[in-house]
C-alpha cells in the first residue's frame, strides 16, 4: 500500500468512527468538524435526494438522520475498499426507524483531500422498509 493510501486510509477511518458515533448517539459535530469547506454529499432519496452543498446543508441532512432513528442506528462493517483518493464502506445498518425495526445493507464512499474528507455518497440498499400489516402479530 502506497503511503497516499494509508493515510487516505487513516483520514477516512477516523471520519468514519465520528459518523458511526454520530449515528449511534446524534452528535455529529466530531463528524461534521471533518469535512472540507467545499463539502458535497450524495444521498439517493427523500429531501435530500442528489447532491447537496456544504457543512450546514450536511448538518441538516444528519440532523435529520437523528430525528428518524431517535435511539441512533448501529452500523457494521463488511468490507472496505480503498485507493489514493476515496474509501468505501460496505456495511449493515440495524435500528429502529420512527419506531419500527430496520435493516439495511449500504456502501459509504468518503473522498478525502487536504486531509479532509471533501464528499459523501450513500448507496441503499433498500430505501424503504414497509410497516407491518394491520393485524399481524
């Protein structure tokens, strides 16, 4: 591994515990304080479906992560795979979305630059889970 890869590496790792932290308990300044001042993310559904700008509009974004998954949301990694530039996470996520239990596999790619991490992309793996049928027990 070249020495741009690991310390690609070892940005994106470091980034990637504050988000999984930010998952799990809502505080997700230690993530945001990560991020470049160019910041993009890409999300592929709801309100911020496509590419979104900047620190704040990623405060929103996450922000709003915590409001649907009030008691945070587990991650779990599977695989990671890296290069010069960018590091992707495949992971499983478990939680309770509004009160309902939740289950999805997701690749997170974080690109980091000047020691920081510059984009953001997530890909579902289900986006949306149905609630339980009336009368099912």
């Amino acid at each position: 591994m070249s020495e741009a890869s690991f310390q690609t590496l070892q940005i994106a790792e470091n980034a990637f515990q504050a988000f999984s932290q930010g998952l799990r308990s809502g505080d997700w300044v230690p993530f945001l304080n990560q991020l470049s001042d160019d910041f993009t993310f890409w999300f592929p559904a709801g309100p911020f479906k496509g590419w979104n700008q900047g620190r704040e509009r990623a405060h929103e974004f996450f922000s709003l992560v915590s409001v649907m998954f009030p008691e945070g949301l587990t991650l779990t990694i599977q695989q990671i795979t890296s290069n010069t530039t960018t590091v992707v996470y495949e992971v499983q996520s478990q939680g309770m979305l509004k009160g309902y239990p939740y289950q999805n596999q997701a690749a997170i790619a974080f690109e980091v630059r000047d020691n920081k991490i510059y984009a953001y992309r997530e890909y579902l793996g289900v986006i949306f889970q149905l609630e339980p049928s009336v009368g099912e027990d």
